[in-house]
C-alpha cells in the first residue's frame, strides 16, 4: 500500500515551517490504534515543544485497554487524554491541560517584556482521526471541514478561541509507505486510508483474525453467525450469502462482504474493539497472512447453520 501522495508531502511542509509559531502540539491520535496512529514526522519536527496526544474515538475503543494506554504514556511522562471529538466528552479536559503546558512558555515570554497574545496549539495528527470535528468541538462551532474521506483538510487555518488560544490546524500528514504489514493493516482497518487504495479483502481477513481473538462474541451477534470457524474467509464468505452479496452461481462476493465489515467496524456497529495494546502486552500481535487461502475456499464452504 502506497499512502505519500504529494499533498502529504506539502502538508508536511507546511507544519515544518509553522512549528515555530506555537507553543503547543496537540497530536490527534485514534484509541484504537494509538501507535499505529502516532505519526513519528510529527515528533521529529515539534522537538523539544510540549505535546499533548489526544486519543480520539474513544467510543469506538475498549476502554479498559484506553486506561492502559494512558497509563502507559503517563509512565513515559506524556499526557494523553481520551477524548470522543464528536459527542464533545473530554473536550474540557483537553483545554484545562493545554493551558496547564502552555504556561512555562507564556511565563517565560511576559518575563521577556514581550506582550500578552494568545497561547498558540498546533492541531495535527494523520488523516481521518478526526482532528477537524476536535477543532469544531473546541471553537463551539463548525469552522474546519470535515468528513469521512481521509485527506479532507488540505492547508493550514488559524482558529481564535475567544482570545485565549488560538489554533492552528493543519492538513493530515501520514509518512513515507515503508515495509510494515502491520501498521499497513491497523491503518487500513481504522479508515485512516481510503477503501477505494487498498486490498480489502486482505485487510478484512486480518481484521477478523483478529476479533476473533479480542471480540468473537460482537463478530457473532452482528453477523448471526451459528458458529466461529478458525478461517476468517469462511466467515466472510457467510457475510456474502447472509447480507445477499452474491456474483453469478451464488458465490459470494469477497470483496464487497470484506468492504462491509470494514465500514461497520469503522463505524462502531461490532463493537468497542482496540487493535494494538501497549508494548509491553503486544508480544503476540496478530499480522500478516498468506492471501492464497482466498483461492482455495470453495464457494459452498460454510460452517454449520448456512
């Protein structure tokens, strides 16, 4: 998978040369998969400013597994805050701690003699983790576009914030494609690249590898599955029959029933389900498979309840 197009390259341009004029990096991650999500440009570029992560989508994410997370980053002595941009929950916690890290800074330039202005927040963070519904929430109005196709917000805008902070945000920024079927697949699955650039059939297959470890009892009651078949094909190839998804002959069509799945669990609809646990507790992480097992499922090779 292929995710630098040119645009990223500028956006990455442009938060290079506007570091400088803040005084604080809020990085908008997903709960789900917070490293995954974790751009490491954006750390290299912000340096030595403070930097607050905001663990966006928590709703969709197990929130026992979010308090880890927390708990990790706070040993690693960053904060993080769990946040849901949409329904505003943790929005005040997320201003209260940036006023509390931006205070050294604006201690320090009154002391300069320099006059009083606003502290600044760069808002970055890699596409569709929904930075632009976290700004809206924090202006109280809708002032950044956004959506759900990733790449939304292409150039920089500055958003006062009754006269006490003041925003700037920033086009989504992933990082040069390099060889890591993980952090491909996590990516793929949370909806950070689009549908239309990747295999789905391939990333849904690793997606129900693993739910079927971490939530076999969603993936069954959303699905009406009778049974959970260690082969995540046949369980896509159910989908197909179940949601009348069929090529010619009554064959399941793999492809759209992995695009479904995908979309519904992008959506909340299998449930709260993180993808990646701190490093600590991820010694066995499900990745990578052999794609030849497509090939090899016979069109009529459905468990029992079919």
């Amino acid at each position: 998978m292929q995710w630098y197009p040119g645009h990223m390259a500028k956006a990455k341009g442009l938060i290079y040369n506007n570091i400088k004029l803040v005084d604080l990096v809020l990085e908008v991650i997903d709960a789900r998969i917070p490293a995954a999500s974790s751009n490491p440009e954006i750390i290299k570029i912000a340096g030595e400013k403070p930097r607050l992560l905001i663990l966006n989508k928590a709703d969709l994410a197990d929130p026992l597994v979010t308090d880890k997370w927390q708990k990790w980053y706070k040993e690693k002595g960053e904060y993080a805050l769990a946040l849901n941009a949409v329904s505003g929950r943790g929005i005040r916690e997320v201003i209260a701690i940036s006023r509390q890290l931006v205070q050294p800074t604006m201690a320090a330039l009154e002391l300069k003699g320099r006059k009083k202005r606003p502290a600044r927040l760069m808002v970055v963070g890699i596409p569709n983790v929904g930075k632009s519904s976290l700004i809206n929430r924090l202006a109280g109005r809708r002032r950044a576009a956004t959506g759900a196709k990733p790449g939304i917000t292409r150039g920089k805008q500055w958003i006062s914030l009754a006269g006490e902070l003041e925003l700037l945000d920033m086009p989504g920024v992933l990082w040069p494609s390099r060889r890591d079927a993980c952090l491909g697949l996590k990516l793929a699955a949370t909806g950070a690249l689009p549908l239309e650039s990747i295999p789905v059939e391939e990333v849904a297959h690793w997606l129900v590898t693993l739910l079927l470890e971490r939530a076999p009892q969603q993936l069954r009651k959303q699905y009406g599955l009778p049974t959970l078949p260690p082969d995540p094909y046949q369980i896509l190839n159910y989908i197909g029959k179940k949601r009348g998804m069929l090529l010619p002959g009554g064959v399941s069509d793999l492809n759209r029933a992995a695009g479904l799945l995908l979309r519904e669990f992008q959506n909340g609809q299998l449930g709260r389900v993180t993808l990646e646990l701190p490093a600590e507790e991820n010694n066995n992480e499900v990745c990578g498979h052999d794609p030849g097992g497509i090939k090899d499922l016979a069109p009529g090779t459905i468990f029992a309840g079919d």
